[in-house]
C-alpha cells in the first residue's frame, strides 16, 4: 500500500493536507488552506513535484562522514535532484 494524503479540518476554519506513510506515520503537514478546493490544487502541486524536486540541504553538517555523505550525493547525481548542502 502506498501512503496517503488526508485532507483535516484546520483550526481557524480552513484544512490542512497531512501526508502519511503507508504505516500511518504522520509524515508532513501542509500549510493552511482556506477552501477545501485550495487544498485538493495544492495535493495536486504535491503530486507533481514530489519525484522531481531537488534536495536542497540547509541544516548544519555535524561530522566529516555526514560531509562525505553528502558529497557523494551530490555528485553522485545530475542535474535535476542535485542535493546542496552549505559549508
């Protein structure tokens, strides 16, 4: 089974889109949306970029083998999906 989107009520009267695994793991939650019309478009942005977005890493790099890590995927891909990450 694959995940899911779960479209919820909001507490100021709009919704809310939360991602779930497949084993119910709250993944993500979306931003507010005032109509549930709005909410099913921005499912729909979701859907369309979810496998062609870049990885882009802003967090800090805690150890030398993470900054290896992440070289290697950096480098280890092209173009389209190219992880960043700040030194």
């Amino acid at each position: 089974m694959a995940g899911y989107f779960k479209l919820v009520d909001a507490h100021d009267d709009g919704f809310r889109v939360k991602l779930t695994a497949p084993d119910g793991t709250l993944v993500a939650v979306s931003a507010y949306y005032a109509t549930k019309e709005e909410a099913v478009a921005g499912i729909e942005l979701i859907r369309e970029i979810a496998g062609t977005g870049p990885v882009v890493d802003h967090s800090r790099v805690e150890s030398s083998e993470e900054a290896a890590f992440l070289f290697g995927l950096r480098t280890g891909q092209e173009g389209e999906g190219t992880l960043r990450s700040r030194h």
